[in-house]
C-alpha cells in the first residue's frame, strides 16, 4: 500500500474533503503508475480521481464507530517518536 495514504475515519476533528481528495489523488497514481499523466491520458486520470474522491466521501459518511475519535496532534507525535526510532536523528 502506499505510504502517503492515511487512515482518514474517526479523527476529530472529522477528515476534510480536500484530505479525501489528496487520498484519492495518491491511490490514483499508485494504481495507474502516473504521478502525472500524459494528455492523452489525463482526462481520465482526472475523472478517476474524481470518482475515488466520491466514494471515499460516500464511505466516510457511512461508517460508524464507538471508538473515542483519535487525537491529530497525538497520531502525529506518534508518527514523529516511531521515524525517530527506525531512522535517528537527522
């Protein structure tokens, strides 16, 4: 799976529609092999990632959870303390 693609659900604050469309835009890339398409394909690039960006709306507006929405900030220092171990100090 690609890296750069996040879990998106149960965030508080709630995703934003312009992180399901990055999301969507980097599943597009992954899956097709372009990071930017040529013209002749880049119509239907477009439209895919379009279409990805309204499904994952579309699911994200569906799925429920009792689960306590996770902290960013804390996901995030998670994420810093866990590249600080696998890859040290810069």
């Amino acid at each position: 799976m690609c890296r750069n693609i996040k879990p998106l659900f149960n965030y508080d604050p709630p995703v934003t529609y312009d992180e399901m469309e990055a999301a969507s835009l980097q599943f597009v890339r992954k899956v097709s092999g372009f990071t930017k398409p040529s013209k002749a394909n880049e119509e239907a690039f477009n439209l895919a990632v379009e279409e990805v960006s309204e499904v994952v709306r579309k699911l994200m507006d569906s799925l429920v959870t009792n689960a306590e929405p996770r902290n960013r900030e804390v996901e995030a220092e998670r994420a810093r303390e866990r590249n600080q171990k696998r890859f040290g100090r810069a």
